[in-house]
C-alpha cells in the first residue's frame, strides 16, 4: 500500500507475518533449506516513508524501539533502496524513515517488511516504474521472506521461501503474540535444527526431502475453521527455538492454559502466536 504525501515524499506499508506451517528440508550444498511455508500476513505493519536526499539514510519511531538497529548498509532496507537504485540506474539516494510496530528479531518478517516496503515507496519516489514482477524479483534477492511482505495475504512459499502462490483464505483468525525480549538470530536456529537431526535420538524424525504444506492446513485456512487449523499447524524450527531458549516452553504451556487453541513459534521465534477462538 502507498501513498504519496507530495513530490518529495511517499509512504508505503507492509506487513508482518507468522508461519501458521513450516516445514524445513534438509541442509543443502549451497547452506541453505528448502522449506514450505504458509505465510498470514498479520494486522502489525511497518510503515516506510521516503524523501529524496542524496545519499541514503534511515532513522526509526513508532511503538518498536529500534534504536539498536544498524542504521547503515547491513540494514536491510538501506540495502533495498541501494538495489532498486543500481537496478534502474537512479542517481541520487533517499532518506528512509520507519514506524517499526513488528517485533524484531521475533520471527514476524519485520526486517523483510521494512525492505519491502521501502521498494514499493523508492519506486513511486523516483517514478522508476520498474514493475509488480520484477520488485519481486528484487525483493527475492533481498530475502527469504521479503517478497511475501511485498504480496501479503495467505500465501505457500516455497524453494527458499520465496516462491509464492496464493492460498485461498476466507474470514480472519485471531492470534495473541506472546512477545520476548530477546532475539534470536535464524542462522542460529537453523544450525540448531541441522544438529538437532544429526543427533541419533532424532533420527526417527529425518528431514523431509521435499517440502511441502500439508492439505489439512490448507483446508483450515479455506474454511475460516481455528479448531482445525489448530490441530494442523505446525513448525519444524519450533524444536530448535525452544532449545535455544528454554523458557518458551512455560510460555507455551501458559498460553494453552489460559485458553488458546494452541500455540506456535513463530518462524525461527522467540515471538510466540496463539490461536484464539
């Protein structure tokens, strides 16, 4: 979603996600995981607003504290505008400001949101018009996650991820998250997942050698239905996550307790989403 403010400014939104489905291949050649996900976007959005400037920069607000973000090229939306600008030969730079309300580091795409946005808005900021098709190609090169920001919806995201196809959704669920205040870093997580397997105690439970999104959780999505998408969702990160950070089990304990549906973490976490009624 954009909007242009005026000539010299434009603001655009994406949004957050969870992973109501995850499920991760094997380590490959190349360090990477072939996965199947299916993607909700969630109702948190972070809200990008681009102004010409000649070089590029980023300062945050907003409900999010994202005062401990790199605010240079490791910053996944410097890095958008850089690659939308070499992509179309665009001259100048940009100033990115960004209302953060996705958690970071939690597992909700916030990051990837942020670079998605910023492509939509340097777009309609420069008048590159480079194209629905090919910022998702970008976008793909950014990240994982990132084109699905761009799409939104319901989505099964294949490949790395980034392979998408819609996923017929009709209704809306309700999730409470369960916020954490620390991070956890996915690379982490994925190795936690590879020694996870490695070990012979778990060898029961090898990765799959194609990925792919069960039907039963797709029906659920189709029927608006969260007593069957609470027996179908699951995460094949959520073992490593809690491993790493034992405490989320009270969490997830507490959570059906008090009466959600169930619970999951979402992406490689510690953000926890619970299905509620």
């Amino acid at each position: 979603m954009t909007e242009r403010e005026n000539s010299e400014a434009v603001v655009a939104r994406a949004p957050g996600k969870i992973n109501i489905f995850f499920r991760v291949g094997a380590l490959e050649p190349d360090g990477y995981h072939r996965v199947a996900s299916l993607y909700q976007a969630v109702s948190l959005v972070e809200e990008v607003r681009a102004e010409h400037a000649d070089t590029f920069s980023v300062s945050f607000a907003g409900p999010i504290d994202g005062s401990g973000l790199p605010v240079d090229g490791r910053n996944l939306a410097i890095q958008a505008a850089r690659l939308l600008a070499e992509e179309t030969g665009y001259p100048g730079g940009v100033r990115l400001t960004i209302t953060k309300q996705v958690p970071i580091a939690g597992g909700m795409g916030g990051g990837s949101a942020d670079a998605a946005a910023t492509l939509i808005a340097c777009d309609a900021l420069w008048n590159t018009n480079v194209g629905r098709e090919r910022l998702h190609e970008l976008a793909a090169v950014l990240g994982a996650d990132v084109p699905f920001a761009l799409k939104g919806g319901t989505a099964v995201g294949t490949g790395r991820g980034d392979e998408l196809s819609q996923a017929l959704s009709t209704g809306t669920f309700h999730w409470v998250l369960a916020l954490s205040e620390h991070g956890l870093s996915t690379p982490v997580v994925y190795r936690e997942l590879d020694l996870h397997r490695e070990d012979p105690l778990h060898r029961m439970n090898p990765a799959p050698a194609e990925p792919a999104v069960d039907s039963a959780v797709l029906q659920a999505v189709r029927s608006c239905d969260p007593q069957l998408l609470a027996e179908a969702m699951l995460n094949d990160l959520q073992v490593a996550a809690l491993k790493l950070a034992p405490a989320l089990v009270d969490v997830l304990e507490l959570g059906e307790r008090l009466g959600a549906l169930a619970g999951i973490v979402s992406g490689s976490g510690p953000t926890i989403a619970f299905l509620a009624e």
